[in-house]
C-alpha cells in the first residue's frame, strides 16, 4: 500500500495519542473525539466571513453559518458535513468550509443537522431538506440572488447531499445545479468489495461504518433509497454531479459505483478517485496538501458544470496579421475556430500604435501577404513605406476579403487557459467571463504588443496629458501649441519626433540611450515599380522565404575589412543611401558578427550624426556609443537628426542628467523642473515574452508559463512548449520573429502550425508537445548562434534588458528566416521530430 506520506505521518500522529476507535465510544464520546482530532486542525482562510443563522425545521430551529468567499461568489453551495450521521458538527467543519468557500468561489451554507442515534434516519433528511428550502426561499435576504445552488457533502453528508438531490426531483423542490458527493454513503448494505480490503480500512472502518448506521437506521429503513440513494429505482435527471472518492477507502466501491450509475442514467459526472488517499481526507484541508488537490479539482468541476462552454477545435487569441491569417487558413481546413481580440477591430499592432508617422519600416511590397495572389495583386500600396492607417485598412480589407469577423470576438481579452488533462482540451477563460474548450490554442499575440508601464518615478504625480504610443488615442492628438516631451528614442520616438515638432511649440526630448538611424527616404509607391515586383511576385516571394532576413535585398558575402578603406566609404555610403533597413547591414558578411568591422560602420554613421546636427552638444549626445550598430532594432527615419536643428526642439541626455522625478507640472532632473502640456512615453514594450505571459496560462499538472519561464523563455523552435500541449505561439520567443520581416515569419508559421494540426487530425492524435531534450537543444543551438554574434553586446529589449528583473538572455533566433524555415520543414517531414504525439 502507498499511502500519502502526510497522511501516514498523520495517522502515526493519531495512533501515537492513542485516538481510540470510535466504534468503541458512546455517540457523546465519539462527538467529543472528533471534535478534538478537528480542534488540533489550523483554522481555515480568516478572509472569508462568517455569520450564524437559525434554520427553522420540524420541531425548532438548526444552527446554519454562512462563509462568504473574500471574491465574487459564482454559487452558493449548501454543505452537509460528514460523520456517520452521528457525530461531527459546523464548528468541527468551520475550516473545511472556509476553505471551500476561497477555492469554489462559493457562499458556502453549512447546516447543522440533528444527529442519531437521538435524531434517527428520517430526521437528519428531513433538517437538510428543510435547510435546502429554507435557503432557495430566503435567496434575497441572504444576499444569493441568481447564484446557482448546489449541494455538497462528504461521507454521510455525501449520502445527504445526494439524498437532497433525489428529494428535490421527486417533490419538485428547489432546483439543484449540482450535487457534490465526497466520498458518499450511498448503500446502507455495506456489501462492496472494498469493505473487505484489510489495506482500505483507515480512519473509517468497517466496524465504525456499522456502529454509524445502527445508530442511524435499522436493517429495514436503511434500505430506504432515501438513506440509501443507490438504492433509488431511477438515478434519471438528477443534477449534474461531481464525484470524488478515496483510494484507501472502504467506501470507494460504493462512490464510484453510484457515478457510473449516475452517468449510465444519463447525468452528467465528473469522477476522480484519489490516489493514496484515506477516508476523511478531504476535510483535513490544512494537514494534508492532496485535499487542496482535490477541493481545486472540485472547484474546476463545479466551474465546467455550472459555467456553460463553448466548444471549438481551436481558439486562436489575437486578430492581428497573424490570427487573421491562422484563422484563415485553419477555416480553410474545415475546422471550427474562435479569435479573441482584445481591441475593436482587426490589425494588432497597427491597430494600437496610431501615434503621429507610424509606419511600417520594410518597404510594403514586401511586408504583406503572399497567400492569395488575387490579394497581392490587387492591394495597392500608396507609399514605398505604408503609414499606420494604411496598414490597418488594408487588415481591415483582408477580414472583409476573407469574412473574416464572424468568427473574432472583439473587445475581448483572454484571461486564462489552463490545459485540461482529462479532456485534452484547452480552457480559455475570457475577462469578460466566456468559456471555451478548445483542443488547440493559438497564441497569435504579436511580439510588440504588451505596452510597457514605464519605469519612472512620480508618474502619477502629473496632471497634464499623457500618452503612450503603443496604446495612442483612436481619435489621435493634437499638440498645436503646446509644450511636449518625448521620452524615449527607439523606433516608435524616431517616427514621431520630427511629426510632433512639426505641430507642438516646444519639444523636450528625453534620451537614455541614442540611436542609431539612417533614411528611409520615403516616397510615393510609384505604380511601374509596383507593377514590375507584381508581375514576378512568385519569384519575389520564393527570394524572401529563403533570405536571412526575409526581404529580397542580398548579403553580401565579403569581410568588411578584406576591402580598401576606399571600398568600404562607397559601400557604405550606397548603404546609407539605400533607404532600406538592411541596406547598411547587408553591405559586408560581417558587420554583426565583428566588433572592428562593426565599428567603422558605426562610426559612418555617427559621422553622418556629426554633418547633420548642427549643435555640438546635441550632436554628441546623439550619438550612439555604447552598443554595435545592429544589435539594437536600427531604425529608419524621415529627418530624425535634422529636426534637433529645430529652434522649438531641444534633447536632455539623461545619461548626465537623469529623470528625477515626474512632477504634477513636468519633469525634473538635476537641472532643475520643466513644465509641459504633455508627457509621450515611447517607452517601448515587455517584448516577444509579454503578450504571452500577461495570460494567465497553465498547462501539464496546472503548471504556470509564468514558472516554466522564470528563468527566461524556453521552446521548441518558437512554437510550441514542452508541458504545454497543442499550444503553438506565432513568431514566439527563439524564432526568427522581430529579426525579420514579420509578415513572411507569421505566414511561415501559420503555415507550419496548421499542416501540424493536420497531420493530428489524419493521424488521430490528441496531443501533440515538443520532449524536453528537443526543446533543451532548440535553446542550446539559439543561444550558440546567438553568442557568435555582437547582439548579446547591447542592453536591448531583444535580450529582455529593457524590463526590470526580466531574465538576460537573446529572445530571437538569428540564423536566419531561410534556414530556420528548413528545419521547421525537416522537423515535419521527419514525422515532427522532437514532438511527442499521442
Ligand atoms: P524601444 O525600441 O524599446 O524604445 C524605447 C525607448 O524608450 C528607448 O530609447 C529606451 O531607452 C527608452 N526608455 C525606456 N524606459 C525608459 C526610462 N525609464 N527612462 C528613459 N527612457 C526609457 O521601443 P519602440 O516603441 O520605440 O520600438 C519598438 C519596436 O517596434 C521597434 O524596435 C520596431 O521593431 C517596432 P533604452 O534604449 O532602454 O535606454
């Protein structure tokens, strides 16, 4: 026999105080020992609050006590405690309740019924049935309203609570959501096998289950079905129930026969037996862990009866280009898919960042969809680089191109998933309150989507406005006449600067870490241009599948210093004049992966800084010195450096003097306070790990995402997670995801993770999740790859460093969008190697 170890110490603590048996005591002795045993118990949650009542029944009055939950209640549950029908009390079961009420979310009603043999079998019956009543008519007066009701007992009040439900449906009574039986009585013939099993005979006992029913009820009334619900001639439309039972129980038999006759009648059941465990364990809630196990399974049972789910094959959370697309194409599939998104409408990113010169900075033709040709031949882009309202037009065309919005819920934020074992289902659990199960979650979050609090003092102090651009206004801003400051120089900074001192009357600019940009020299799209990409736009596409960065533009494969000093001014020069984001990067082989070749590029473009800005100080504070040119995101701008040569527009580098504090008029720092109409945080954002982990997500044994990656994120090749079954992350944490041109990696894995879903759909599989070593190798290889390179050089939002106390360590994969998308391929080919199927 393996008992429970806190069980064992338990029962050895029991024997060793000599607890004597209770068959051996009178019913006033055996009340007084269990009181004992339950007052060396720690009390329960001192949140809930308590509240006696009396309870009018036949002949008087019971004691009831209301433990209402310190959250909002979602039933309220009437609870009839156990002890043989004789002993046991609600003071005995005050922490049993306490607990039941914080972890069922339930007003927990316990009733305390008179007792046999002084008050035998009909009596006990009829104070709970009087008690059941007595609650449905008093709903209002007891603050329950419209919660659903349900009845719950363990041992004999298991056999009570089951009782009540048979009563309820043959006398019409109050209607039962759900009966919850611990462990029930349910046959007064004590004839099931586990009656003989020497190893199941703990804490109760043969002798001591019949010294309770000859106390309760003789050999002819025990056979009522009223005192022996298994007895009952139909179980028929009887409340869902939830049924649990111990392993070392001499009542397990009589439990779990009772649930395969319930769910043979038709009613709904969810049973578990628990392993290792003897009677009465359930009501030893501070003791022994596995009753905080089984009263959480209670809890999750009585949720997925009461709260009614949908159901679907996959939930997909995210309306932005890639769940647009993931619903699409898994749509296309034949399959039933729910999208969450948290905003109102489609496009994610493009949805949220409407600050002023928002745009995208890999040309259009590029970054857009290849999937349908009638699409990309028939979209027409007005801008080599598409500002933001383009962008979300054009999402906004592809959801109504492809009927799309049927099936995405807007405005809704996911809250949870929790991975159900027992139905290998996803439980995705809304803010708003909606429940469904899917076999297949896909977490089409974005990369650059959990809008980061910025980490500055005093930031509730201001009165003035204040704005984020991850989270900018529909209706956008006007700064005409005012005073702004801008903190933060990253992309989102260097595209609204120089439009936001275009309008405002004065810009402060408040720099942490300069940055290194070149020209986007942005331009109307020119429609021959247009045309001549679109009639080759197969060839197009194949070029940017297979290239390092997922664009059409080439590496060149020299050493940036196996050429003249000559060469590498021109290259350069050609680089800064490319107007594209890899145009600097692709000039030479090397240039993130040797700091001397890294350095004279760096320097080209400070020099580019030093002929442009026309301050000295300015200039020198706005060159980037710290970090290699590539290892944070570069950007690429319209008249970024020219506009610090704007008389309105001044910077403070916060380096010499740092933000004091946010005041409630402006911000100060050494230098003293400013004042300003608006504060713009371009802050930035909890990147590529964020999104995921501000859902409350769990996977095998309720494991939290948030503890699989305390120590930074781990998968297998960015899309799935070891632990987390049929849970697939579009552009997720170790792809090539924000090193690329984001449109081809989300097609890539779309793509990939629908052909997956495929596959366990023709093979018959239920789950599927990467091994552990696979995943281990997956991390080992990344960061080998990352380490050959200059990335790890800089405090970058790519290597987490830009959240507080978020792990050090590079989040991408950067071996390239082309050869990443073969191993993805080999690794499917190879009957998804490295995955667990079953
Ligand atoms: P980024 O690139 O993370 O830029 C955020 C900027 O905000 C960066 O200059 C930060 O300085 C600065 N920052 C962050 N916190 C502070 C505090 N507390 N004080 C002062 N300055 C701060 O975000 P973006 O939105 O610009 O761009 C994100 C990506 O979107 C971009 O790379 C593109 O891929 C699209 P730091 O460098 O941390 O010293």
């Amino acid at each position: 026999m393996h008992l429970d170890l806190a069980t064992t110490s338990m029962l050895a603590g029991m024997a060793l105080n000599e607890t004597p048996a209770l068959n051996t005591l009178t019913p006033e002795e055996a009340r007084l020992v269990f009181t004992e045993i339950n007052r060396s118990m720690p009390p329960g949650p001192e949140q809930v609050s308590s509240e006696d009542c009396q309870i009018p029944v036949e002949g008087g009055a019971i004691r009831g006590r209301i433990l209402r939950p310190s959250m909002t209640a979602k039933s309220v549950m009437v609870y009839y405690h156990g002890g043989g029908w004789v002993i046991g009390n609600i003071d005995d079961y005050d922490a049993v309740g306490r607990h039941l009420a914080e972890t069922c979310q339930a007003i927990v009603i316990m009733v305390d019924y008179r007792k046999a043999p002084e008050h035998p079998f009909p009596v006990p019956v009829n104070d709970c049935y009087a008690a059941l009543n007595w609650v449905d008519t008093q709903r209002s007066k007891l603050r329950i309203h419209d919660l659903p009701l349900v009845v719950a007992g363990d041992s004999a009040g298991g056999n009570l609570a089951a009782v009540m439900s048979i009563k309820a449906r043959d006398e019409s009574g109050p209607e039962i959501a759900l009966q919850a039986l611990i462990y029930p009585v349910t046959d007064g013939r004590m004839g099931a096998e586990s009656f003989t099993h020497e190893d199941k005979q703990l804490f109760l006992t043969t002798e001591i289950m019949a010294f309770f029913w000859d106390h309760y009820a003789d050999s002819k009334t025990r056979l009522d079905p009223l005192a022996s619900p298994a007895l009952t001639a139909s179980l028929a439309d009887l409340p869902p129930a939830v049924v649990l039972t111990a392993e070392f129980d001499i009542l397990v038999d009589e439990g779990r026969t009772f649930a395969e006759h319930l769910k043979a009648s038709g009613v709904p059941v969810s049973y578990r037996d628990f392993a290792q465990q003897m009677h009465g364990f359930f009501a030893m809630p501070a003791a022994l862990p596995a009753a905080g196990k089984a009263m959480a399974w209670l809890a999750q049972e009585m949720d997925r009866h009461l709260n009614p789910t949908e159901r679907k094959d996959v939930v997909v959370v995210g309306a932005g280009f890639s769940g647009m697309y993931q619903l699409h194409k898994l749509r296309e599939q034949g399959l039933n898919v729910q999208v969450f998104e948290a905003g109102s409408d489609v496009g994610g990113t493009w949805y949220w960042n409407r600050y002023p010169g928002a745009r995208v900075d890999i040309e259009s033709m590029a970054y857009s969809f290849s999937f349908s040709d009638e699409l990309q031949q028939e979209w027409e882009w007005s801008e080599k680089y598409s500002p933001q309202p383009e962008l979300l037009k054009y999402a906004q065309h592809i959801a109504d191109r492809f009927d799309l919005k049927s099936d995405i819920a807007f405005d809704t934020r996911v809250a949870s998933a929790h991975f159900d074992e027992d139905t290998n289902e996803w439980l995705v659990t809304t803010e708003c309150g909606r429940r469904v199960r899917a076999q297949h979650l896909v977490m089409a979050t974005g990369v650059l989507s959990a809008s980061k609090t910025p980490d500055i003092s005093g930031r509730d102090n201001y009165r003035g406005e204040t704005y984020r651009t991850g989270l900018w206004p529909k209706e956008g801003v006007d700064f005409t006449g005012k005073r702004v400051a801008v903190i933060g120089t990253g992309s989102s900074a260097v595209q609204a600067i120089p439009l936001i001192a275009e309008e405002a009357d004065d810009v402060v600019v408040y720099q942490r870490t300069a940055t290194f940009t070149t020209p986007a020299l942005n331009h109307a799209l020119n429609k021959d241009d247009a045309s001549v990409i679109k009639a080759n736009y197969a060839e197009y596409r194949a070029k940017q599948r297979l290239n390092v960065l997922g664009v059409v533009d080439e590496r060149s494969l020299e050493r940036t210093m196996d050429v003249s000093a000559q060469e590498r001014d021109r290259r350069f020069k050609a680089g800064w004049e490319s107007g594209i984001l890899p145009g600097m990067l692709f000039q030479f082989a090397d240039l993130q992966v040797e700091q001397e070749a890294n350095d004279a590029i760096s320097e080209y473009i400070r020099d580019r800084i030093r002929d442009t800005v026309k301050d000295e100080q300015t200039a020198q504070d706005l060159l980037p010195t710290d970090y290699p040119y590539g290892t944070k995101r570069p950007c690429i701008d319209t008249n970024y450096y020219e506009t610090f040569n704007r008389e309105n527009v001044s910077l403070v580098n916060l380096r010499r003097t740092p933000i004091e504090t946010i005041t409630q008029k402006g911000i100060r720092t050494a230098e003293g306070e400013r004042e300003f109409d608006a504060i713009v945080y371009a802050t930035g954002f909890d990147a590529m790990t964020g999104p995921l982990l501000r859902v409350d997500i769990r996977g095998r044994g309720g494991v939290k995402l948030t503890d699989a990656w305390n120590d930074g994120p781990r998968s297998y090749l960015g899309i799935a997670i070891h632990g987390f079954p049929n849970l697939f992350t579009i552009t997720g944490p170790s792809s090539p995801s924000v090193l690329s041109n984001m449109l081809v990696s989300i097609e890539q894995h779309v793509d990939w993770v629908s052909d997956c879903i495929q596959w366990m759909k023709t093979e018959g599989k239920a789950t599927i999740e990467p091994s552990d070593s696979a995943e281990q190798e997956w991390a080992e290889h990344t960061e080998q790859l990352a380490n050959m390179t200059l990335y790890p050089k800089a405090n970058s939002w790519y290597m987490g460093a830009n959240v507080p106390g978020k792990p050090r360590m590079f989040l991408a994969y950067v071996g390239g969008v082309g050869t990443y998308r073969m191993i993805c391929d080999q690794v499917a080919a190879a009957g998804y190697r490295g995955f667990q199927a079953a």
